[in-house]
C-alpha cells in the first residue's frame, strides 16, 4: 500500500487530495486569499497526515521529475522561481509591493517550499505537458505552456476514468480533455493513453482572468509585461464581473462579447487538437467552470458533433477537491509504485526531462533562457 497527497495550487483554492491503496482518505480545500494571509495553513493541513511515502508539490509550468531533497536549500528559492514559476526574483518583489493577488499566491508556493525542505518532507516535483517525451518536439517550439502540472493531472485523472468506464486498458484511452478553471483554459489531447498534445492558458482561448493567446503586435506595441499581466484581460476584465457566475447570469453587451469569446476560444481549441488525433472516443470536460449547469449544458450542445461530452468523474472517495489535485495524488502515489503506476509508466511521466524554458527557439527568447539558466542551473 502506498499513502501519498498531491497539492494543487490554484487560483481560487489549493486542493490537497490523499490517496491510500488508490482510495482518497484526505480532502482539504484552503482558500487561496486566506492562505496568502497564512501561508503556514498549508503546512499544518498536510502536518496532520504524516507520514506519507510521498508528496506531489506544487509544480507550476512542470519540470523534469525533481525531488526536494536533492535541491540545495541556498539555491531553492530561485530554482523555484526560475524553473516552477518563470518568474524573475525582481518580478516577484515589485509584484509583492503592490500585494498583486496573482504573485502573493506565487510568493505562499516558495515559502511553503522552503518549509517543506526545511521539514525534509518526500516531496517531488513532476512534469507539465511540454516536458513529455510524448508530445512531439515541433509542437513545443517558441511554447512554454501547453498545459500546466494541474492540467496534466486533471489527464491522469481523464485516463484512469475512462479505463474504468470503459473497462479497456489505460493504454486503449482515447479523449480531449477540456479544462476550465477560474484562471485558464487549457484543451489536452490524449490518445492511446498518452498526452500528445495540448493547448495551454496562454495559448488557448480566452478564459475567465486571463486572455488567452494574445496578437504579437499587441505585445509589441506594449513593450513592458509583467507576469501579473497574465491574470488579466479576459472575460472578467472584458465584461467587468466579478465572478463566473454573475457572468454566465448577466446578459449585458460586454457579456454576450464574452461569452462568445470564451465559448469560441474552447471550440476552436478542440478542433485543433482533433487535427494531431484519430477521432477521440469522448470529450472529456472539467474545472470549477464545468460546474455550472449553463456552461456544461453549452459544452455538450456546442461539442457534440465531435464526440459525446461528459463530465470527469471523481475518485472514489473524493468529495470535494478538484479533479487536478486529485491528479496530482495520483501521479506520487503512482511514481511510487502504487495502484496507478500503469498510468504514470504509460504516460512516461518518468520520463521527461528538462523544464518549460528548453523549447525557445526566437532569437530574444532564446537570450533570456541562457541568461536564466546560468544565473540558477536546472540541476545544481
């Protein structure tokens, strides 16, 4: 039997899932603002589980699989900025001078990590989409995101599902997973249960904060970005509510602007993936979004010429936490040889390498990367 928690971070709330002999026996879900107020909460949560044979940290854009402990802790707190974060440490300090929301929840991960290593807790940081030897490495070029750590857990979680549904072999699974949270969007594809390609936050449509993909004329014309840019722009900032629900119930012209602009950034998603893919067998759907009835029965009107939509269901004894913490249980439990090592063997999750910034091939990028990667090495 194997005990492991995985910890999502999210943008609303971070979910903490324990798994035991592939049953959740653990559920915790911390607000996210209050945790920036303390961060220490997180800690305590996971305090009252110990001991556990292994933890799934919070993992940001996804690293080649990484164990805390062999991570000096003089270097920690810019590794992980650098290579979970993609963030610069002058970044977060200007961000942290505004109390910016985005980057307070950035600054709670790097402490709850330093007092993870402190503690000498089994803790491992595990891979996003792009690190996937799966994912073919044209499909990553000029890319850091084509799903996040979360959203390739939300996939683990699509995998096991379906197997079980279906009662065909992980290796048979066959789906787009779509993942709607109250930051991003992200569309992933998986067939012959591998991922092999996905759309993330930053380049899939708009979602509810951030604005998707964005015109390089734009960025041009701008000049100046900082990474809380990213939380911003997007149905929320277009329509100016407050909360997907009070957006899905408005029906003022900025919200039909975006509505339609969120409904068609997901549409055309699936149509993109479905050109690397043989024809999925469903179309999987998740995400504290899906949970609306309006925008689940939407999904299912909207996609239903390309496959049957369904929602992600849950583990069994899972209740409350999202299905990416879920996930993330999962994946540690099943890197230690667990109920779902089928899973974590056939998605090569041990096998991937590197970090997000090892695909850029744009000249100024390219600078940045090297620049970066010689301040703070990847594997010190």
């Amino acid at each position: 039997m194997v005990r492991a928690i995985g910890i999502d971070p999210g943008t609303k709330s971070f979910d903490v899932c324990g798994i035991d002999n592939g049953k959740v026996f653990y559920e915790e879900v911390l607000d996210t603002s209050e945790l920036v107020e303390d961060p220490s909460r997180l800690i305590r949560s996971i305090e009252r589980e110990m001991p556990v044979d292994i933890i799934a940290g919070p993992s940001g854009y996804g690293v080649g699989l990484t164990h805390l402990d062999d991570l000096p802790a003089d270097i920690l707190k810019d590794w992980y900025l650098t290579y979970i974060l993609l963030l610069k440490r002058e970044d977060l300090e200007k961000a942290l001078s505004r109390r910016d929301p985005g980057i307070m929840v950035y600054s709670t991960m790097i402490q709850n990590a330093l007092e993870m290593k402190r503690r000498r807790w089994p803790v491992c940081y595990i891979p996003g989409v792009i690190n996937l030897s799966t994912v073919p490495e044209w499909r990553k070029a000029n890319c850091l995101d084509l799903g996040t750590v979360d959203k390739l857990c939300s996939c683990i979680l699509g995998i096991h599902d379906q197997s079980v549904k279906m009662n065909i072999s992980p290796r048979n699974t066959s789906f787009v997973l779509i993942e709607m949270g109250y930051g991003y969007n992200s569309i992933l594809a998986v067939e012959n249960g591998k991922i092999i390609d996905g759309l993330g936050g930053t380049t899939n449509g708009m979602g509810f904060l951030t604005a998707g993909k964005l015109d390089l004329e734009l960025v041009q014309l701008v000049g100046r970005w900082e990474k809380a840019d990213v939380f911003t722009g997007g149905a929320a900032t277009l329509s100016g509510k407050d909360s997907p629900n009070e957006l899905i119930r408005s029906d003022d012209e900025k919200t039909e602007i975006a509505l339609n602009a969120l409904k068609e950034g997901v549409k055309k998603g699936v149509a993109s993936v479905l050109t690397t893919m043989s024809e999925p067998r469903e179309i999987l759907i998740s995400g504290r979004l899906t949970r609306i009835k309006e925008v689940k029965d939407e999904l299912r009107h909207m996609l239903n010429e390309f496959a049957t939509v369904r929602p992600l269901n849950p583990l069994q004894g899972a209740k409350k936490v999202k299905e990416a913490a879920q996930g993330y249980a999962m994946v540690a439990e099943g890197l230690y040889g667990g109920e779902f090592s089928e899973i974590v063997d056939c998605t090569k999750i041990r096998d991937a390498e590197g970090t997000a910034l090892d695909h850029i091939y744009h000249p100024k990028g390219r600078t940045i990367k090297e620049e970066l990667k010689e301040k703070v090495p990847f594997r010190p």
